[in-house]
C-alpha cells in the first residue's frame, strides 16, 4: 500500500504501514551530516534535523554521556531536588549568555520555553506590583511554538485564527521586516528597514506604557524563512523597551548555542535581551530539553510566586531532565573543544557566496542568509509551494534532505559540514531547481 504522507507533517498515523511499504520518506538510520533512508539512500542533512542537530548525527560522545547518565542518575524531580549535572548545566548555560542573564528555567521544547517566558514576564509585572502590564507583543511571521502562548504572540496568521477563542488576550504584532522592493537579495544584513522598530513605539502610544509586560522575537526568524534583522532594528526594539519598562525576550530556539556564529544571536547582533528562550541544539536533538535565561532579579521575583502559596505555580516533570542535561554536556564539550562557533563563522562566509551565486537562477525573488542559515525564496506559480516541494522531492531521490515551507526553501547544516560540502548542498539546490524549473 502506497504511503500517502504529508512532507508537512510527521507521519504518525502511518505508523501501521511502514513495514509493509518503506518509501524514501522512510529515515532508518543517521551518521554524522547524513541520513539513510529504508531505500538505502544516503540524505545531506540540509536543515540538521530541525535546526536541532548542530553536531551531526550519532556522535560517539553523546552515545557515551547518554549511557553513563543512564546507568548513574536517570531521573530527578526538580520540585524541592536538585542533581550534579543539571545544576552545572544551568551554570554553563548562563556563563555563555549575555551578562546579567544569569538564571536558567528549564523546559522540554521551544514551545515550553516561551510559555514558560510569557509566564515569568507576567509575574514579574505582578509580584512587583504591576497587575496592569498583560499585553504582549510579538512580530508578524514569528514562530514560538504550538503552546497557547507561543501561538498568541506567534505570527502565524492561521493558527490564531483556529485556536481563536483559546488565545491569551491583549497580543498585538509588529510588523515583520521583509520587503521584496527594498532587501531583495541581501547577503546578511539588510540596510534597510531598520526603522520598523518605532512601530513598537506606536503600540505603546496606543495602549499606553504601563499595560504592556513583554516584546518577544526571534532576532531572525528561522521558521518563516530565516529573515534577518536589518541594521539597527533590534537595537531599537532595546531601547524602546527599557525606556516604558517592557521586558524583551529573544527566542533564539534556533539561534541558540552557535547557529549565528557565537553562542547566543544576542551576541552576535549585540543587543541584550531581558530573557532568552532555548531548546533545539543545547542536546543537539538527542534528548528533548529548552529552557529560559533570565536577569537574576526577574528571576528571583517570580520565583517568591503569588502570595499565600504553598502549591505549585509553574515547572514540569521533565525539567532539567539528567539525561538531557548530560547530552548538553557533551554537545557543549564537543562544540568547545572543535570550536565550533569559529567554524561556523568560517562556513558562513562559504554558504554566504554559494548560495548568492545562485541569484542568475530563473524564477528565485529572494536569498537570504547569516550564521549557519540561509533561504531562497522561489517565485510563486498558480499553485503555492508546488515548484518548492518537485525539488524536495527530487532532492530525496539525488541525496539531499530539504525543508520547504511554501515557496520558501530553508538551509542551516550542521556545524561539522565541511567547506565542500556546503558547496555541494548548494549546488545540488542548483541542479533541482534547473530540473523544476
Ligand atoms: N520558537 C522558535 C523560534 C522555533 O523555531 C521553534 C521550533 N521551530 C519553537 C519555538 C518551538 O519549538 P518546539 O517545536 O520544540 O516546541
């Protein structure tokens, strides 16, 4: 029987028939940047996994730490206990973060992460006496997950409207900052737009200071297509926060530990945020975990919870997990000892000239790219993302895994691709889109 799966989502309902019929949509086995499909094709791994794999697949150290972990401490409540390897995460996390950031919450995933940072943001307004900051701003085309939090300040137009009685209250969306006219084509950066920001400005004329707790964005929006920030943007978002006391949370789910060249987008764009969200990489997507980074005073003033109470107000049972703390461990050693964040400011200049070199090709309205990231935009046909998906198609069939969403195609490879092969994945990119022109 023929496998009728969606390359949009994860085909759990076909479970019954994998046996009966493997097809190349069918991964069996990983190593390094490439898969193995039940056909018995090798896949560059395009995207690492889901942005999540910036060590390759199977690497031998996170095998052992997982092992050992298993074999020594396999779990701990994080209610009242507490464990040598997560503790030491948590330290490790907030000595490569931004100073000030020096508290780690820990979660499961990103979406957990930023529910778990809209949470603290409201807290924090509240315990200091400031009930009345409940709005919330996020940017049009952002991407924060599938929690109720993350799909309110999300900028998934669809999901908001599916979920609409369901989405906390008060959101409101900047504009995103991609224009065709204006940016086509940039290599990192763009120029212009970077007065997009002072529409924050209006949000907080309109509903005054004093009712908005939290601005949360992705310094680059990896989900929507790796739209990069233009000059001076985030900058101007910091300023317009700290001057009406509105606390501004990074989710750099996929920024995070390295993609942009330096162990937080924070870093690399040089503007500190109030809270960063994380997950993705920090296990190197072995083992589930995300987490926030928070200013030590929010941190401690949220943590006193609501007045009177002697319950439970927020955490989970998976939090700072032993296993995945102690996959962390080793993705952080490995990402240290290879230097690895120095390597991915080396390839991005690689991808950066492959992938513009791309731009003489028929039917592209856009290249984007910075860090480890970048993303071609393809000229809409009749039929939406029709043209992106014969390409992710073929690539299956030519030995390469990408991710399409719409017109768009993403690239972010792992951090342990060599200079040819980034050359080689954009130029397989090239040979598809000849084929499905
Ligand atoms: N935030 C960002 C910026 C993301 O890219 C993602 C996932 N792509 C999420 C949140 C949600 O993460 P998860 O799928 O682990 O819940």
């Amino acid at each position: 029987r023929q496998l009728n799966v969606e390359p949009y989502w994860l085909p759990f309902t076909a479970n019954r028939h994998f046996k009966a019929d493997p097809s190349p949509r069918i991964l069996v086995s990983a190593k390094g940047a490439y898969y193995r499909t039940a056909e018995g094709h090798e896949l560059f791994d395009s995207l690492s996994g889901l942005w999540c794999c910036p060590i390759g697949h199977g690497h031998p150290r996170i095998v052992e730490a997982l092992t050992r972990q298993a074999q020594t401490l396999d779990y701990c409540t994080a209610f009242q206990m507490s464990n040598p390897v997560t503790l030491r995460l948590a330290e490790r996390v907030a000595d490569m973060a931004p100073d000030g950031l020096d508290h780690v919450f820990f979660a499961n995933s990103g979406s957990e992460s930023v529910d778990t940072a809209l949470k603290i943001a409201l807290g924090y307004h509240r315990l200091r006496g400031e009930a009345g900051r409940f709005r919330m701003i996020g940017r049009e085309k952002g991407y924060h997950g599938v929690g109720f939090g993350g799909m309110s300040v999300g900028g998934m137009v669809a999901n908001r409207k599916m979920f609409a009685t369901a989405m906390i209250p008060g959101v409101d969306h900047l504009r995103h900052t991609h224009d065709y006219a204006e940016m086509a084509f940039s290599k990192g950066q763009p120029e212009w737009g970077g007065h997009l920001a002072d529409d924050l400005e209006r949000l907080v004329a309109l509903h005054d200071a004093a009712t908005i707790a939290a601005v949360i964005v992705e310094p680059v929006q990896g989900s929507a297509g790796v739209i990069v920030p233009p000059r001076g943007y985030l900058q101007r978002l910091r300023e317009i926060c700290t001057k009406h006391g509105i606390l501004l949370i990074f989710d750099e789910v996929i920024t995070g530990f390295g993609r942009m060249g330096a162990p937080f987008a924070a870093q690399r764009f040089d503007v500190i945020p109030d809270m960063i969200t994380f997950a993705k990489g920090i296990t190197n997507g072995i083992v589930p975990m995300g987490g926030v980074i928070v200013r030590k005073d929010i941190y401690e003033t949220f943590m006193q919870g609501p007045a009177g109470a002697v319950e439970l107000f927020h955490g989970y049972t998976y939090s700072g997990h032993p296993l995945a703390a102690a996959v962390a461990h080793a993705t952080l050693d490995v990402m240290e000892e290879e230097d690895l964040f120095g390597r991915v400011r080396e390839l991005e200049g690689v991808l950066e000239s492959a992938v513009h070199d791309l731009r003489s090709e028929t039917g592209l309205r856009d290249i984007r790219n910075i860090g480890l990231t970048a993303a071609i935009d393809l000229e809409p046909r009749s039929e939406p993302g029709a043209r992106a998906r014969a390409i992710f198609e073929r690539g299956l069939r030519e030995g390469i895994l990408l991710r399409f969403t719409g017109d768009t195609i993403a690239m972010g490879p792992p951090f342990i691709s060599t200079p040819d092969e980034i050359r080689r994945m954009v130029e397989m990119l090239r040979g598809l889109i000849r084929a499905e022109r």
